[in-house]
C-alpha cells in the first residue's frame, strides 16, 4: 500500500529506534516479552478502541480497529478503484466479502438504476 512520506519515515523510525529488537518481520507486535507478533487481532482492536476513545471520535458504528478499513474502503471506492482491486487491497480471499462495501457507493449504484416504470417522466 503505498504510504505519505511523513508515515513511512514514521513507522521506519519505529522499526529501526522504538520497537525491541525482534527476528519478525511484522511491523506491530508484542512489546512486552516475549517480542512476538500477536496471536490473534484482539489486541490491536483493543488498541484501535482505546485509542479512538481518547481521541474522542464520535459518529462512528464501530469503535474499533474495523473502522479504518471501512474508511480506506469508502475513499478507495469514491476515487474509481473497482470492487476487484479493492478486494485485493483488503486481501480478501472471496471477492464477494468485497460486496459489502457496495453499498458505501451511492452514486455508482444510482448509475445502475432503471427508472421505475410508473413514473411521470
């Protein structure tokens, strides 16, 4: 995924001077011994949760690390990327996970109506 510039010397600072030193190629993981990537994402949508809390962000469905894939879907979407790309973007192994972001484009269902038969053009 391609990153602004500011975040990749971010987290290439982080991986180079702030995480403990590690023999796994995963950027996030444990920081507590062991130095290990997480088992499960539990902890990084605990971490997502807390984080968006103290950030006091409202309006949201969801408080947690899903969010901001739903984001990156619904401005991927808005910007011309197609359904097929964007399941390869979000990995998912069954394009039709991808579908539920369907619904987050609007304007590009509206193109795909047919008038209704009984309306008064």
């Amino acid at each position: 995924m391609p990153l602004l510039k500011d975040v990749g010397a971010e987290i290439s600072d982080y991986i180079l001077h702030g995480r403990p030193t590690s023999g796994f190629r995963t950027i996030v993981h444990r920081v507590q011994t062991p130095c290990t990537p997480f088992a499960t994402a539990t902890p990084i949508i605990l971490i997502a949760r807390r984080t968006l809390r103290r950030a006091t962000v409202t309006g949201t469905r969801s408080h947690h690390a899903q969010i901001f894939r739903h984001t990156f879907a619904t401005i991927t979407i808005s910007s011309g990327v197609g359904m097929t790309e964007l399941a390869q973007l979000l990995r998912h192994k069954d394009p039709d996970t991808t579908t539920i972001y369907a619904k987050l484009d609007i304007e590009g269902l509206r193109s795909l109506s047919r008038p209704w038969a009984g309306a008064v053009l």
